[in-house]
C-alpha cells in the first residue's frame, strides 16, 4: 500500500472514530428540556400520545465504550490502520501461505501413499477408493453423474463398455488428455433411402424394433461407408473412438429415428484434458475409483 493510501485509510479511520466517540460523549451528556411530566412536549393523536424521555441505561454506555476500546485495541494489534502491520504482526496473506503450506505436506502424506502401487491394485485400496470418489465428486460428475451412472448425453463410467479402451493405460489417457470423438456425417452419401436402411440394421444388431426388410440393404450398404469406423462387425474401434454398435446403448438416438439422425447429421463429443486442473495423484486416484467402479452393466457409448 502506498504512503498516499495508507494516510487516506488513517484520516478516515480516525475521522470516523472522532465521530462516533463525539456522538457517544453528546447522547450522554445532552440536556433535553422535558416538561413537568416528563415527556418532551411532542404529540400524537390529538394529545392521545406524547413522547418521553428516559436516560440511556448503563448497560448501553458500559457497551459502547467497551466497544470503542476494542475497536482501537484491534487496530494496535491487528493491520487495518493504514499500512501499520500492527504489533502482532499477523497478515491474512500469510495466514493462508501458511494453511496452504499445511495442506500441501498433508496432500503429501496422503498421496504418497498410494504412488507406488500399480493402477489395478488402487482401484481395490479402500482409502483410495474413497478419496478417488470425493475427487470425481468434485470435477466429473457435473456429466457422469455422482456415481458415474452418467447424465443424459454423457456416458457411463461403472460398467464394462468402454468407448476409447478400459485399460488402465486406457483410463488414464482419457483423463489426463482428454477426447474428441466424432461421428461423420454420411447421410449425404448414404441417400435418404440407404440412411434409413443402415438405421435399421444398426438398429437390428441390438434387438430395437426396426424393419427387417431393410436389415440385408442396411448390412450392406454399412459395409461400404460405415466398416472403416465401426469395424465388420460393427463391434467398434477404441483407437478412434468409435463405439460398438451391438451393445443396444446411445447417447443421444432413441431408435430407428435417432439413429437416422445420427447417420445424416453427424455427432460431436469431447472429454476435457483434466491435466490442467488436476495433478498426476488425483488423476490416478480418479482413474483407480473408475476402474475399481465397473461392474458389469450396459454402458451407454453409441451416439
């Protein structure tokens, strides 16, 4: 703080102080001429109200200047008078230095802990488990949801479908990196007729109602645009990001429609790269709770 700023601080400290002890001093000392009664004279109510007057109590002037007196005791021992430390010499800044330094040697402690041990045996650590929650909690279950059941448009993260590997290597990556998975749109090159065909093949690899007189078209027709991505047997590719279309799971599609619309327009998705905001620590304990999340339910990953 500058000289300039601190004298400013100071003038309006003691300015305000002078006043409020000025007032303090006047509203006990001030004489205010009652009548005999007692009251002030003021009326109310033709007559019916009039205003008295009584002293302050003493528990009142007994307060107040307790008050006052630590008022200016707090600024001899505390910052507030301008640049003046104060003689404590406490600062919130290095109060919060100090707390964060703490915190540090504890996250140390805890993390440390858990460095040595290979992903898959983390995934089973009890203490592990429980912070790699707390901490998936905080930054991922805006999308996958709080046990990563995973929210509408987003996939879920406690079963055995996974769309860029489960691995642990697998999990890792994603999380440290981040994804960008796309869905081309081929509804141009399929035609009107061969997008409604392929939907309802894609649809027929996973038991939704569909119109079996466009299955042989729609096989077809996938193995000429569609294979490249999803593989012969449409069981998907993780090294693009393209999901297994037998598994009966979409974001998004909702049949044979949905799927239609997949095909003509395209989709676009994108996990964030968490290395930024999250060290190496917590993501392995992220990707240990995932891992160790997993059971053996159908995993939303189709778009």
């Amino acid at each position: 703080m500058s000289a300039f700023w601190s004298t400013w601080i100071q003038g309006l400290v003691i300015f305000n102080m002078g006043i409020t002890f000025f007032l303090f001093i006047f509203a006990i000392r001030t004489k205010i001429p009652t009548l005999e009664d007692g009251t002030t004279g003021h009326v109310w109510a033709h007559g019916v109200l009039r205003e008295g007057l009584n002293k302050l109590p003493l528990w009142w002037i007994v307060g107040s200047a307790g008050w006052f007196l630590a008022a200016w005791i707090y600024l001899v021992l505390y910052p507030g008078f301008g640049r003046l430390p104060g003689v404590l010499g406490w600062s919130s800044h290095e109060q919060l230095e100090q707390q964060l330094a703490d915190n540090a040697v504890r996250l140390e402690q805890t993390y440390g802990q858990f460095r040595a041990m290979p992903l898959e045996r983390l995934a089973l650590d009890e203490d592990a488990h429980r912070i790699g929650h707390r901490i998936f909690i905080d930054n991922c279950a805006a999308c996958h949801g709080r046990n990563g059941a995973g929210n509408p448009g987003f996939p879920k993260l406690n079963d055995n479908f996974w769309t860029w590997g489960g691995s642990a290597d697998d999990v890792l990556t994603t999380i440290t990196n981040g994804r960008h998975g796309m869905m081309a749109p081929v509804g141009a090159a399929l035609g009107e007729e061969g997008t409604l065909a392929v939907a309802n093949y894609v649809a027929s690899l996973s038991g939704i109602e569909h119109d079996a007189a466009l299955v042989a078209t729609g096989k077809e027709k996938f193995g000429t645009i569609c294979v490249a991505c999803h593989g012969p047997d449409a069981k998907g590719n993780p090294m693009l990001g393209a999901p297994d279309l037998t598994a009966g799971i979409f974001l998004r599609s909702v049949g044979v429609p949905g799927i239609v619309e997949t095909i003509d327009k395209g989709r676009m998705g994108e996990m964030p790269a968490w290395s930024g905001r999250l060290n190496e620590d917590e993501i392995r304990l992220v990707a240990a709770w995932v891992i160790g999340n997993v059971n053996h339910d159908t995993k939303a990953t189709a778009p």
